[in-house]
C-alpha cells in the first residue's frame, strides 16, 4: 500500500484570516507541492488574479499548488485528484466561515476508498483575536471550530491588546486542552505549524499539555473551569492500572449512541489487562478510530483520556471510566 496522503483542514470564521493564509499558501514559494480544496459558498476566496481559468474544477497554481473550488461532492473531487496523484504531496481543504469541520472529517473516517488513500494530518482553525469573543458567547459555528482543532492559530495579535490575548488563550485552553496555539500577525505562520502537525496521527495522540491533567485527576475538580457558562470544555481523566476491553468498549459505545452529537473530540490510550500494548484511538462525533501502540515496555502502564464537548459531565464521565478499570 502506497503511503496515504496528509490532509490539512482550514477552517475559521468570517474575517478570521484564513484567505490570507490560502494565498499565501498559493502563492509563497515554499516548495510543497499542495492541492488545495476550496468550500466557499459566496465568499471572497482566492484571489482571483492567480486563478486563470475558472471553469475548470481543478487549475494549477504558478508555484506548483494545485487549486480547485468544490462546487459539488468532496469525495468526488477528491477522486479527481487522485488522477492527477503525481503532482501533489498533501491536500489541504478550506471549509467554509459558518461550516462545522465535523463532516469533513468524518469523509475521510468514513468512506473505506478515502482511508485508504488520505489521512487527515490535523484540523487548524484560524481566530480573530482582537473579535472572537464577539462570536464565542453568540456563535455555536465558532466555538464548534475551535472545540476541532488541532491548531489553533490567533491571528490579528497585532490590532489586540496583549493581556486580552493572553486571557483569550486561556479560555480557549479551557475549551480545547489538545490544541498547540500559535500567535500571529496577517496569518504570518511557519507553514510546517500549519502542514505538519499530526494531530490525527494516533501515535501524537497524547502529547497533551503536560499540565492539562493537573488537579483533576478523578477528583472532579477543575481549575481550568473559570467560565462557569462555558458550553464547550475539555474533560481530562487519567488513572493507573489496567482496563477492562469488554467494559471500556460498552462504555464507550454507549456514550458514542447517547452523547455523540456533543463529543466533538476524543483522544486516548489505554492498558487492556492481559495486553503488552498500548491501545491508542480517537474519535470525531461518533467515529472512533483506534490502533496498536506498540508495547508498553518500560513506560507505566496509564490510561488517559480526553473529552471535548458540549455540556459533558465530568463527574459521570470520570465515573463510568473508574467503573472499567480491571
């Protein structure tokens, strides 16, 4: 089997930035070889003095990106490009300012013909840091887009006051503790913060903050709660010993069926009792994916896993984990 090709999703809300990045993307000389996908419904997307014809789904771009505006169906478009696999190294899709990256995820967990060939390298959203709060209390679109992410880059630091970036940060770490923040000024990024990130790789899957865990280890206490309104947050549990694969696999599935809409994130890894591996998956909504570790080895055996959601109960959730231990 050929090696799958990464995929990067773009997201953002409206007037965050992301075109910028895109052009630059498009434009910049950095040697990649990209395919880029673009979702727009009406809005100002790529600058249309780089794209010479547009009737054609799919154009080249002068420093070797492809592009192509997706008017229909992703899978499909992504089988067009696959024709044409000689000329890209990675596929980055721009989703639209008012989209949830849900589904486009879920394309590629989903369909057996797109796992095989694609595999999603992390989803990066891009903020506004000096108007986000306007959207956060108001938008269930923007929240959801930074509950996604794998990165999350704050861009217009430059027309912010730096204390209110700072205490931005911090509500954003409370509702999303897996995502690296990057500050920014006109989407001015190292592109491998961007291309390279591996958030879905499950062998990064827990190269969590290492203070994410702290203080709420099973005792249901939190000190990342400080907005006590806050819809979308993450829930940390970690515990020591073994688990139960048939009582973990309920749990899970029956938290899948009942909470699925709500859990925007999972990532995890466990030790199943009588398993020398680590068990590592994640999940979006109600897709969970999950993979050989390789051997624990020396390390101590530990479960960790992370929510992030709407309206979780961290209590209950610590709880039904606790009742899979072996």
């Amino acid at each position: 089997m050929s090696a799958r090709t990464p995929v990067t999703i773009l997201t953002g809300f409206l007037g965050a930035g992301k075109t910028t990045l895109l052009n630059r993307i498009l434009t910049e000389q950095h040697g990649r070889r990209i395919a880029v996908i673009e979702n727009e419904f009406g809005e100002v997307g790529i600058d249309h003095e780089l794209v010479v014809n547009t009737d054609e789904e799919i154009f080249e771009m002068n420093n070797g990106c492809i592009c192509c505006t997706v008017r229909g169906d992703l899978i499909r478009i992504l089988g067009r490009l696959m024709k044409r696999r000689d000329k890209f190294d990675r596929v980055l899709i721009e989703t639209t300012g008012l989209a949830d990256p849900g589904p486009v995820v879920q394309t590629f967990f989903m369909d057996d013909d797109m796992k095989e060939k694609f595999v999603v390298d992390a989803i990066v959203t891009v903020v506004d840091a000096k108007h986000i709060l306007l959207h956060l209390d108001d938008s269930d679109e923007a929240r959801e887009q930074i509950a996604f992410a794998d990165v999350l880059l704050l861009n217009k630091c430059d027309l912010a006051e730096p204390a209110g970036v700072d205490g931005l940060e911090r509500r954003l770490r409370g509702m999303n503790a897996l995502a690296k923040i990057h500050r920014t000024t006109h989407g001015a990024v190292d592109l491998e913060k961007v291309l390279a990130v591996g958030g879905f790789n499950l062998d990064h899957a827990m190269e969590l903050d290492p203070h994410f865990l702290d203080g709420e280890t099973g005792d249901g206490h939190d000190h990342h709660h400080h907005h006590h309104d806050e819809e979308i947050a993450s829930v940390g549990i970690e515990a020591g010993g073994d688990v139960d694969g048939r009582k973990l696999n309920a749990w899970l599935s029956e938290l899948v069926r009942t909470k699925g809409q709500d859990i925007f994130r999972t990532k995890g890894v466990f030790a199943l009792a009588g398993n020398p591996d680590r068990i590592i998956f994640q999940g979006v909504h109600m897709l969970i994916d999950g993979a050989n570790g390789g051997p624990w080895g020396e390390r101590p055996r530990m479960n960790r896993l992370v929510f992030i959601g709407r309206n979780l109960d961290r209590e209950a959730l610590n709880a039904g984990f606790r009742d899979c231990l072996a």
